[in-house]
C-alpha cells in the first residue's frame, strides 16, 4: 500500500511537470499552420511569421542557463509557477494582437521568458522528486515523450483550432492548458530550500544571452544582406568567446559563474548535448519547412496541412511509449544511432516525394519515419547527458540541456526557414530539406563516437 501510495503521489506531481513541457513544445511548432492566417491578418509576411518564432525559440535558449541558476536563489517551484504567469500573460496578449510587434512582444518575447522559467525547474524537480534510476528514467521519458507529442501534433492541434475558431484562438487555449497546469502544481512540494544569497552571474547571462541572439539573428539575415549576416555571426562569436572568458575568469577567482567550464569536460556528455541539439534542429527545422511549402506553394489550409503531420506525431507517439522497453533491450547509444538514421531517411523520402505525387499524403511517409526516428532517441539523448553527472550537478546540467535543445529548435527555424522564405519554391524547399539532412548526418556522427557500453551495462535503461 505505501508503494501503491507513493506511485500515485508521484504521477500526480508529474502530470503538470510533463504537460507543462507539452505546451511549451506545442507553442514552437504550432505556428507554423498558421503563417498564411497570421501575414494575412496582421499585414505582414512569411518572413516576418518565421522572425516570430524563431526569436520565441531562442529566447528560451537564451534565457534557460540564467533560468536555472534562478531556481537555486528563489526556490524550484517558485520559479515555475513565475514562468507558468508570465507565459499565461504572454499567450493572452498574443491572443489580442493588434500587429506584429504585439504578437512578437506576447508569443517571443514574454512566452519565450516564461517557458526559460518554468521549465529548468521541470528537470530539476523530476530529478529530486524521483530518486530511484527506475523512477526517473521511466518520468524523464514521460517529459520527453509529451516535449516530442508537443511538438509533432502543434501542427495538427493548430490548424483544427485555426480551421474552425481562429489563430488567435490557439494562443486562448494554451493560456487554458497553462491555468490548468497551476491549478495541477498544488501538490509540488519543493524538496529544497531557496538560498536567497547565492550569487548570480549577471554579466554572465547578459553575454551568453546576447552571444546566442545575435549568432541566430545573423543566420536570418542571410537572405537580405550578406554582409549584415557577417557583421552579426562575427559579433556573435567575439561575444561568446567573452562570455567564456568571463566564466574562466569568476571561477579563477573562486566565485560561481553563469555555467561552469567542468560541464564541458565529460566527452560522452558532449556527444550527448549535440544529438539533442541536432534532433530538436531536425524536429522544427523541417516542420516549418515543410509547413511553410504546403501553405504558401501549394496553397493548403491550416487544417490540411496539421492533418497531414498527424503522420509524424503517430510515428513519434509510438517510439516514445516504447522508449522505456527499447531501453532494457538496446543500449541508448544504438537507440540514438538508429534514430539519426531513420530521421535522415526521412528526409530524404520528404524530397525525394515532394516532385513525384501531386497529393500532400506524398509527405506522410516521409513524416512518419522522422516522427518514428526523433522519438527513437529523444529520451535516450537526454539520459546519456543527464546520468553523466552527479546528482549535485543536475540541476546545472539540466539548464545547459535544455538550453542547447532550444537552440537547436531555434538553428533549425532559422537555418532552414531563411532558404526557403528566400525563393518559396520547390528548389528552395529541396535545398532546405537537403540541409536538414546535412546537419542530420552531423548528429549521426556524434551519436556514433558516443562510447560503446559495456557488457554488463549494454540493457540497462
């Protein structure tokens, strides 16, 4: 009966964790079935839909290290229910905007905060709360698998409530999902206390920060002016490389800095940081593009064209519930090796399709053997990275995980959205495709350097 009792407590503490990383993953990809409603509505354009949510993608990736530093200095669950308000201010304001740069303040800006707020203290409290590796693996793949659901079915979601409501009716019910979350978060205990003295590295968030946009904001630049795109990835780099003087530095001198250069020290974490952050590339990378070309080229709805990602969000939904039983039988390495290879398959047979069959049901093969791959290896990726440090060390190692997949979902938008919206054609949709797969074969790369297991360790989850 205590089992009975403590497994009931905790799912109840993990239902908002998980659904909170649902809608935080529904708000990066569930715009993209409503770019033609929103430049039609707003007077705006395509590019300017792809500048909203990118920068809503990099801001989490730029606020989520100093996010999770917050959480040490004014306590866990605090700062999730902060993020959760912001975020809820955030979606509201969307829901009313009058312009653009309303949409961009309410969806990138304070949504884009909220969620660099709410959710480090997502994976740090699913690591206190639940103890045993049993436990947290089988919670961390429940919070992979509703990020991934999240991500995948925000198309589909979208473009029914867009279909039959309006845009600005999807921005309403995730000011819903996210009250519901707060009122779920009552039974959240924090097991740690706030220490209101621990030092916070502001000239440290303030560089990573900057280094970050102004590196994404470059890439977006391309298709305008080359030599601002310079200008900016130039600045961009000259400011990271001060931020990680300036980290070296506090900690030459025995203070705490923003991120601690020892995180990058384990090769095997390393391996692990760059399949997350290829994955989440892949994963929006190509829904935007693939969104994108349906609506604007072939003139499809919001509703047609959610529906026909439903085959990425079966393909994902499958491999995540199977997440825990493929890890007692293969090792995460090869579940993350496999993974690349059937997302980059899936590209391939998106481009490959896209000239031979008129219908839009020619995406669907290829969406589901991406949605199949992505979810393959979402949880594996995180667990490599996560089990790789001490438990002391997890509520740093979370801020940096999550913040370099959210720069991923923000390098994909940005990468592949940027050659598309350039030509808006068949061959600027192969050309970004192409690109995915590029960069997909980057994340196979280090999922196949990542050490093999040893023998007593090749099935343990």
């Amino acid at each position: 009966m205590a089992d009975h009792g403590r497994s009931a407590a905790q799912r109840r503490v993990l239902a908002p964790l998980a659904l909170a990383q649902f809608i935080c993953s529904f708000a990066g990809s569930n715009m993209n079935v409503m770019i033609n409603d929103i430049s039609e509505d707003l007077d705006t354009t395509v590019q300017g839909v792809q500048v909203a949510i990118t920068i809503f993608l990099l801001v989490m990736a730029a606020l989520m290290i100093p996010g999770g530093k917050l959480t040490d200095r004014y306590g866990r669950k605090r700062c999730f229910l902060a993020g959760l308000a912001v975020y809820g201010i955030g979606a509201l304001l969307s829901a009313a905007a009058p312009g653009l740069g309303v949409l961009i303040l309410g969806n990138s800006i304070l949504e884009g905060v909220g969620t660099a707020l709410l959710i480090p203290p997502v994976y740090i409290l699913t690591t206190l709360l639940f103890t045993d590796m049993a436990s947290r693996a089988r919670a961390f793949g429940a919070i992979m698998a509703l990020g991934g659901i999240g991500a995948a079915a925000g198309p589909l979601i979208g473009g029914l409530i867009t279909s039959w409501l309006s845009w600005r009716a999807a921005f309403v019910f995730q000011a819903l999902v996210i009250a519901l979350i707060i009122v779920l978060s009552r039974h959240i205990e924090d097991p740690l206390p706030p220490d209101p003295t621990r030092p916070f590295d502001t000239v440290g968030a303030v560089l990573s920060a900057a280094g970050l946009v102004l590196v994404v904001m470059g890439i977006l630049a391309a298709d305008n002016n080359v030599w601002l795109m310079i200008g900016l990835l130039v600045l961009g780099a000259l400011t990271l490389l001060w931020f990680f003087r300036h980290v070296r530095a506090r900690e030459a001198a025995g203070e705490e800095p923003l991120l601690s250069t020892s995180l990058f020290r384990d090769r095997t974490s390393n391996l692990g940081l760059v399949t997350q952050n290829v994955q989440w590339l892949l994963l929006m990378g190509s829904s935007f593009t693939v969104a994108a070309y349906l609506q604007v080229v072939r003139g499809y709805d919001a509703v047609e064209t959610g529906v026909i990602f439903t085959a990425a969000t079966l393909g994902l939904l499958a491999t995540s519930l199977a997440a825990e039983r493929l890890a007692n039988r293969w090792p995460q390495r090869t579940l993350i090796t496999a993974g690349f290879v059937i997302a980059v398959a899936g590209i391939v047979v998106l481009i490959a399709l896209v000239n031979s069959f008129p219908s839009a049901w020619a995406f669907a093969p290829g969406l589901l053997l991406l949605g199949l791959g992505l979810g393959l290896m979402l949880t594996p990726s995180v667990n490599v990275v996560q089990s790789s440090f001490p438990e002391e060390r997890q509520g740093e190692i979370s801020g940096l995980s999550r913040s370099v997949s959210n720069l991923g979902s923000s390098l994909g938008t940005a990468v592949a959205g940027t050659i598309l919206v350039a030509g808006l054609t068949t061959s600027a949709y192969a050309a970004a495709m192409i690109t995915l797969a590029a960069l997909g074969l980057v994340g196979l790369a280090a999922a196949l350097l990542l050490p093999k297991p040893r023998p007593r360790e090749s099935t343990r989850a």
